[in-house]
C-alpha cells in the first residue's frame, strides 16, 4: 500500500504547473568591442664553422721518392682547441723530418726541380649571426546590435 501512496504523491507533485515571467530587454541598440594584440620575439644565434684540410704536395721533374712506398707524411692528430665554447680536434700533416718522405734526384747531373708544399689542417672561419625576429599581429572587431 504504500508504494501506492508514493506513486500518488509523485504523480500529484510532477502535475503541478510552473509560469514564468517574460523577461524583456532593456535596450534598444548596442556595441561589442573585441581586440586582441599578440607579439611574439624569436631570438636565434647560427654559427657556421669552416675548416680547411690538411694538404702537402711535391711537383718538379727529374725527382723520385727515395722509398716508393713512403711518398706522403704521416698523419697526426692535434691537440683540441677551444674558440667560443666549441671544441675543435682534426688531423694534419706530420712533417718532422722523422715522418716526411724523403727525395732524390732521379739521373744526377741533369736538370731538375723540386717544390715541395703544406697546408695544415685547421680551423678557419667561425660565423656567428644573431638575429631576433619580432611578429606583431592585431585583430579588432565590433559588433552592433538592435532590438
């Protein structure tokens, strides 16, 4: 029974009626104003770094090597360097008379050249570029309204 009683009581409450009161604007025209500013700032630094390698050369005629086998220096590696927080470490040329080839004069008493030449590898350039980059952009807009 009193299940019934509930369904009753359920039914007599969801029954009743609700009015609400009109709601009426009051104004008869307006504006919306929108603006929205952005920046953005992009700081960037690009290093380049050139190296130059090593190169020895020898050009002439009526010349040989002493040993056909040897006709370069030895290479070497160098000591690192540091330039602006970059470590730099190549190879080069180990010309101490102890490591270069040797020559010789191919048919003695006859004319001849000899030019020998190095360029040692090492560090050549640096390039730094700092660049900021600054992006502004604005968007306004307005909005009018009637009754």
């Amino acid at each position: 029974m009193s299940k019934i009683y509930k369904l009753l009581l359920l039914i007599s409450i969801a029954g009743t009626s609700v009015s609400a009161v009109p709601v009426v604007p009051t104004f008869s025209t307006g504006t919306l104003n929108s603006r929205q500013e952005t920046k953005t700032v992009v700081a960037e630094t690009i290093t380049s770094v050139d190296f130059s390698g090593s190169q020895y050369v020898v050009s002439g005629h009526n010349i040989e090597p002493v040993n056909s086998n040897v006709i370069s220096p030895k290479l070497i590696k160098n000591t690192p360097q540091t330039v602006d927080n970059i470590n730099f470490t190549w190879t080069s040329v180990d010309v101490t008379p102890a490591n270069k080839p040797d020559w010789k004069i191919t048919n003695p008493g006859q004319s001849f050249s000899f030019t020998e030449s190095l360029q040692n590898s090492g560090l050549s350039n640096i390039t730094t570029i700092n660049r900021t980059t600054t992006t502004e952009s604005l968007v306004e807009s307005v909005s009018v309204f009637t009754q």
